[in-house]
C-alpha cells in the first residue's frame, strides 16, 4: 500500500487534526454513563414554554378525564397554548388537501383510474397534481436540498406579487420542515460556538421561545429589546438602540435582529415608516435582520395590511445581492392562519443580500438532513398559488377561506374584548396573528405566594385557570414580560360554538380568584 | 408596578444570568456583517460528502446536458451517490401510497364519498386509514412531539415482534424526520459544547457521513474505529478497544459508539456473538450504544438474518430501567430498502436504559422543532405494520415488496462482481444494505498527481468517471478509510434494465484510465 503523508478522510479530518487541542497536561478521562448531570448544558438551559409545565399539567388532567370523566370540574380540555388551528376543528383547504392526496397516490393520477378520479376531483385539482408529480421522479425521493425546483418557482411569484416590487430568484429560496428548521439554521451559522462565545442576537420581549431556545442551544446571547405595551406593542428605536449599545459595550456581538411582524404572541403589525427605521437600523448597525413573517396571511385590521421587510427594503433601494449593505432572511410557513397545517411542517425561508459562500454553508446543513418533506414542499406551493378567479376550484378555495378568516377575526374579537372586560385585566384588540397577550394585575398577596414557593406567579395563575376551567394558557414570563407585569397568551382558536363557554369559564374563574386574594 | 428582586424571564433568563461571564476587559465590539470569516466555524467545519463536490459538478453536467443533448458521451446522469432508491425508478408499495393519500383527504374517507372511493381502494386500506385519521384530531394539526401515540403503538408491537423477547414501552419511541432527526438529538444531548470540549463518539471507519458532520457541528471529537476490509469489513473488539484508550489517554471523554448495521457504506452484518462482545464493550466502557440499523430490512445473505441490538441486550440480561448498565438508542427509517420514501422523511429512534431526566431533554429538544411531518409519521406506521396474509391488500403488498427485494438482489451481485472483475478493483459481496465499497489500487502516477493538485485521488478518479460516464459515486475519502487505500461508494440502485449500460460504462472508463496510467 502507498504510504501517504496526509489524511485521506476529506472534510472530517479538521477533526482530528484542526479542532482538537488537547495540551500537554491530557489524563486518561474517566468512563461514566449519560446522566442529566453530565449532559449538553446548553440542552438543559434551553426552554420552550409552549410546551412547558402548564402543558405537562394538562396532559396530566386529560389522562384523568379519560378514565374518570366526571372527576374534573370541566368536560374538556381545550388548549389554547399554542397555534395549532386544526387540533380545535378549523378545516383544511379542500384543494389544498385535494393535490397533496394525489401527488401521494400516483395510481390515482394514472390514465386506467382517470375516470374514478374525475368524479372526486376537479379537472384544476387534477392537473396541478400533475404539474408537481412530474416535476420530481418521485414524491419518495429525496429532492434538493433547497426543495422541489418547481415550488421554489411558485414561493418566487408569489414574492414578486406580493410585494410588487424587484425580482427574487428561486436559487435564494430554501423550503423546510415549518418555519422553525430555518431559524435553526440561520442561528446555527451565525453563532460562533466556542470562537467567540459573546455572540447575540436582539430578539424582542415578549418574543416566541423558539428564539430563546435557538439562541440558548447555539450558545448565543439573547439580546432583549422590550416592545412598548403602552403603545400598542409597538417597537421602538430608540429602544432597540440602546439595548444594542448596551449590548456592545458588555462585549456581546451581535449578529442580528429578530422581527416578528405581525408580532407574535402580542398581535401587533408594524407600520410602513417604522419598518423603514428598523431596515435603515440593521444597515448602520451590520445587523442580519431575521424577519419572521410567518402571521402575514393573518391580519384583522383593514388598515394595516401585511407589509413585508423585503419589500421595504427594495423601495428604499438595497438589492439582493454579494456585498449588499442589507442582510435579510424571511421567513414563511405553511401552519398558521387560514391554512394552519402545523402537522404537514412546511414552509420556507428567503435570502437578500446574503454572500453565496455563507448560502453554500446553509446548503451544506439543509444536505446533512436530506431534504424536508415532500408533502410538505407541496403544501407550500399550494399556499404561495392557491386557485384563483376563473379556477374551477377557485369558488370553494375563496369561501373555505373567506369563512375561516372571518371566524378567526369574531374569534379575536370576541376573546380580546371580553378578556379586557375582567378586573385587572388589559387586552388590546389583536391586529393580526393567532393571540391575545393579556396583561393581569395580579394581586400582591398572591405574587409573595408564588415567590415563596419561587414560581412566576403568572405561571402558578395559569396553573390555577387549567385546574378550574380545563383551559391551557401560556404564563407571559415564558415570553418575557418587563419585570412585575404579568400576562399570558392564549389562542382564540377554540371553535365558534366553543368560544362563549371558554370565555365564561374564564371570567368565573378570574373574578373568583380575584376575590380570594383581594 | 411591583418590583421584584429576580427576572421573570423563566428558562431563558439563565441566559443573561449565569451562562454569560464578560469579565473585566469587556470593550464594545464592533459591527461586522455576515460573512464566511465570521461564519461559525464548526459549521465550517462540517462535510457532507454524499452531496459534496462530485455531486455538484453532476448537477452542472445535467445543466449542459439539458441545454444540448449530445454535449456529453452519455445521454443522463445516473446518481449512485446516495440510496435514493425512488429517484431511480423503484416504484413505491401501492398499500402504503394509498393509506397516506386517504388520510390526508378527509373528504374522500366520508361517508358521502365511499361508494367512489371504494372503487379506488381495498376495504382493509380504507380502514386503515380511517384509524390514523381517527387517532389525532387532523393530520394538519401538531401531534404529541414525540410523535402520534397510535403509531408509537404499533412500532412497539413491531419491535416486540421482530425480536421475540421482552416489551416495549411507546414513551420510549421518538417519531422523526428520518433517521438523521434522531442523531442530531442524541448527540446534542450527549456532546457537552463548551463545557467540555473533549467529548468525543466512536464511529466506524468507513462511516456514513452524517456522523462525521453531526459530530463536528456538536463540537465533539470523531474517534474513529477501522473496520477490518480484509475479514468482510469485520468490527474487531481489539481494534475498538485500543481506539478507545488512545482517545480516553490524550483526555477525550468518548461518550458513546456508533454502530452501523448493515454496514453503510461496507454492506457488512454482524453476527450475534460480535454483537454481544460490543454491548458488554459498551456496559464496561459506560458508552451510549447508537445502533443505526435503517438497513434491516435490506439483507441479502440469507444465512445472515437481521439481529437487533436491543434482542442481544435483552438475552444478554439487560433490562429497558432507570440506571441500567446498558444504554442503547436504536434509529429506523422509511427511507431505505423497499420501502424507499426518502422524500416522505419519517423514522423513529427508541430508548433503552435511557434515564427518564435525559429523556425529557430529549422531549424538550423534539418540541423546540414542535413533531415530525404527520405523513411521514403514518408512513413509519405503515412501514412496521404492514399487511398480513388474509388481508385484502396482502397478495399485492407481498408481491410488490418480494419484486422489488429480488431486484434488489440481483444488482447487488451484479454490480458487485462486475466491479470486482475490473483489474485493481477488489469488491467483495454485499451482505445487505444498498451500496457496494470497491477499493481500487490507484496507479502511484495517478495518486502523486492528484496529490500535487491537493485533492484525494480517489476524488479525482469519481470526477473523471462522472465525466466519462455520467455515473455519479462518492469517493471513499467521504467515508473514511485506512491511509494510502482508496474506495468508492456506490449504490446498485440503477434500475434493473440499465445496471448492465452502467457497468460497461464504468468498465470501459476505468480500464481505459489504467492504461493511462500503467
């Protein structure tokens, strides 16, 4: 054999011979067995309170419904935790289901079952399956990286139609298992675990955990910057500023900015102007402004419609491109709003102004997992080009959809006001997303309880509502909350029939509670 | 407002609190930009060689050949780089296609639909699918992040079954995106970024890459084992061993070891008296056992039938507890063999002697991603519990898999012993799996050029195949192998009727390249 002086083993041998630097004073290490004391610490210090202990509680009370169902107080659970719309009744898109249905099936779309087929499918319905199954060998293979060529193409169009404005190249699109895979991977190259380990990223108070956890299992500094209840939830700059400053003076880099819009779990959307100072921010700042757009289908007021970053960005004249003086990458995602398919786990996320040797980065991490789901990648394309005017299939797409959206605006509605009605309770009126983020006045005697058994009192409130009413809410301190406010959030997904009940089980919990601690 | 002494920041204030420690000398840092200097380096770091460099010129020679046909002297790219056994012509099973299109179309299970969906689908596939559709509120909804509790159910039955010994708990079983999902949790839970930069896991040289790169993003050290090419890509104890006290001596703390069964990329199995030797390996040495047996279902040796790790530990004595000796994390996937739905991305891993503290991390990091793809969740339950005999469905899903099973067979004989009559090829039969691992004698002219050009040569040897034949295949460097040796890995995944063009391509390529270089 030919005796080489280098390495074979490309790419992994960095290491062996690169990364390890094991001094002069290494011992043979001792052997122990995985235990939660000698874990990942960054595992353990990461939380994700959508799925927290108020959640546990309640899988524990739905197990004690089942098999006793007269021993709680309440017939059911109804968890408005979290934005999951088809877990309480909303409906999927019929066409949208419709195509998935087919692509899965390839006998269906086959020329000796053409004829059955036509009688439970419309000739659109059909065809569009076609287009997608014939743009892949198979919808069992894996495809790009980035996704199928095709929905990268529609996730374009609908970009450049959207926003009306440049064009956007389907080589700068990424589809993934939801919107979450894509902050994973954003965060995960922008990070610098164990080069410089004061890495930041702004993320706004209160925020969605997905953010502190990323940033938490990436080792990176979760920069607060606290939006303004008083005005609406509003951002400010003179906030962002000097949080940013504050950040830089304490040696935290930061990296990048995290914009939820329309805001999640506060409802709020941003103004046009307000957008123009955050993009303009980023340039100064060399900030990558992370854009989580993923509500932008969901939005109650008629006078604020959904603006997207990039948008903004392309009228105040950056452009996608190497060296740009922006970086944005946006993010969509097929679970939420009138579609609300979270268990299908697709959308995408969108690069601007990101160099192409830090995208082949990206790339290489999207390989290491293959590729995202297929039936996902489809529902995706089904979003970005629903039927339209002149369809076959357009007439039942608009009213399934019309009717959704208006139940979800009722919905919102009726949640904030009657949240806002109870004593202490403030409850601004969403402007879009899928929650309410009250603020509670809890009472003092009650906040030195639960610091004495050293909980949030919010989540002990919360703890309090599930035992009463069957209702599962999320304890603001799992967002963040300026320190001695209190809130939680809760969906308003519960279905239309469902909602008045949950409302009055609710309001007699509250004031009971209230009385108590008076 | 009530001023209280602590953050109300739960879980991610430990973030600003304890993990941050600026020391004295902070100074404010400046604003930088994303870019590939001030990337995080272990993503840098990574390789992924089954998509690595050879894979990116295929995909430029499809460009020019979908630009002008006769460009090349090949008429298409044939990928055997990756077991992607749909994207080249394997057909999938027709009862599992059905179930999945069903359940994602709630209207074509309704009664107001059977007569005409009847006309489609057996009676036992309908039923089928109306359990799934029954056991979560929507296939668009979130599930249980570990996965649909009925699917979880019937891979337990499957486990049982299959090893004839002990039970299995469903709260032990992770539903996934594929099988990588599964490794990348495990080794974040295992790795200790930061704290411990010495962590490392064993695997096996040749090893599928997404070991090498999970390792290298976790920030842990590949402790790379040598399968033995001369007894059948053995595993040998000795070898294991003294692997381990290297590393254990220069301070790495090795945490576990990862076995491949059947072997990707060597085709090898093991047998159950090595199997015992390496569970009492890892009982001794505290190591994780990380069982990657995706292949099971893919053995072609019929004196060699699939043995699990978790039958061997259980007749070994070990039990599913708290504290136990053995710790054991089995993976499967839908992607492999004759189910071949790598684009679909399910799979699951199971816990074995796992503590339940760790487990719930664990837990904690499938939330962060909320499930699995609920598609690819049936498609797993459909995987382990497929048709029996009696079944309506039985004689077609028998007929489908047994095909597509002996074609299988039959090219990987063919194109191993093609392969190893080729003058300097040595390729031995394959055991099970999907792929063929050649080593080929590179002439010494050949190797000092491609030295000179910096690049392994058995890099430059796949381009020059890919080039002369349209074949793409990875070089043995992405894998790993012993200095001075050189391999490719290919799949003899070609359909049938194009194994022999392929073959003769290569033949012709590579004897003319030993001429050359004779």
């Amino acid at each position: 054999m030919v005796g080489l002086p280098k390495a074979h083993l490309a790419g992994f041998s960095t290491l062996f011979f690169l990364s390890r630097a094991f001094g002069t004073s290494a011992a043979r290490t001792a052997a122990e067995r995985l235990h939660i004391g000698n874990m990942n610490s960054k595992v353990l210090g990461a939380s994700y309170a959508v799925r927290g202990p108020v959640l546990d509680r309640a899988l524990e009370l739905q197990n004690e419904l089942s098999a006793n169902p007269d021993s709680l107080p309440f017939e059911e659970i109804v968890q408005c935790n979290i934005g999951n719309p088809q877990s309480l009744g909303q409906l999927p898109l019929s066409f949208h289901r419709q195509v998935i249905s087919l692509v899965m099936c390839p006998e269906m779309l086959s020329e000796a079952n053409m004829e059955t087929t036509s009688k439970l499918f419309n000739a659109d319905t059909i065809a569009r399956a076609k287009r997608y199954a014939a743009s892949v060998p198979s919808m069992g293979a894996y495809t790009h990286s980035q996704g199928i060529h095709l929905v990268r193409e529609e996730v374009k169009e609908f970009i450049e139609a959207r926003d009306g404005v440049g064009s956007v190249d389907p080589e700068q699109i990424f589809l993934t298992n939801g919107a979450s895979e894509g902050v994973r991977i954003t965060m995960q190259c922008m990070m610098r675990q164990g080069d410089n380990d004061n890495d930041g990223v702004l993320v706004p108070i209160p925020q969605y955990p997905l953010y502190s956890a990323s940033c938490a299992l990436m080792n990176g500094a979760l920069v607060p910057y606290y939006l303004s209840e008083e005005a609406g939830w509003g951002l400010e700059l003179a906030e962002l500023q000097s949080q940013l400053d504050a950040a830089r003076d304490k040696g935290i880099a930061v990296r990048g900015l995290v914009v939820i819009n329309p805001g999640n779990p506060t409802g709020n959307t941003l103004s046009y102007e307000n957008m123009k100072d955050i993009v303009e921010f980023c340039v100064e700042n060399q900030l990558v402004l992370m854009a989580d757009e993923v509500y932008q289908e969901n939005i109650w007021r008629p006078d604020r419609p959904f603006i997207s970053f990039r948008k903004v960005a392309v009228e105040l004249g950056y452009r996608d491109e190497q060296g740009s003086d922006l970086q944005l990458i946006s993010f969509h995602s097929v679970s939420k709003g009138f579609i609300g398919e979270c268990g299908i786990r697709g959308g995408y996320f969108e690069l601007f102004g990101i160099d192409d040797d830090v995208k082949a980065q990206m790339y290489k991490l999207a390989s290491i997992s293959l590729c995202s789901n297929t039936p996902g990648q489809v529902m995706t394309g089904l979003m970005v080009k629903p039927p339209v005017d002149g369809d076959e299939s357009f007439p039942q797409y608009r009213d399934e959809r019309a009717s959704t959206l208006a139940s979800l605006k009722r919905r919102a509605d009726k949640v904030a006001s009657a949240l806002d009605s109870l004593p202490g309770v403030h409850c601004r009126p969403s402007d879009g997303a899928l929650y309410a983020f009250p603020r509670i006045d809890l009472p003092d005697k009650f906040v030195k309880e639960a610091e004495k058994d050293g909980m949030p009192a919010d989540e002990v409130y919360c703890l309090k509502l599930l035992s009463a009413t069957g209702v599962v809410v999320v304890p603001g301190s799992g967002f963040g909350q300026v320190d001695g406010t209190w809130h939680f959030r809760t969906t308003f997904l519960p279905p239309e029939e469902k909602v008045d009940g949950v409302m009055e089980r609710i309001t007699k919990f509250h004031n009971a509670f209230m009385e108590e601690y008076a």
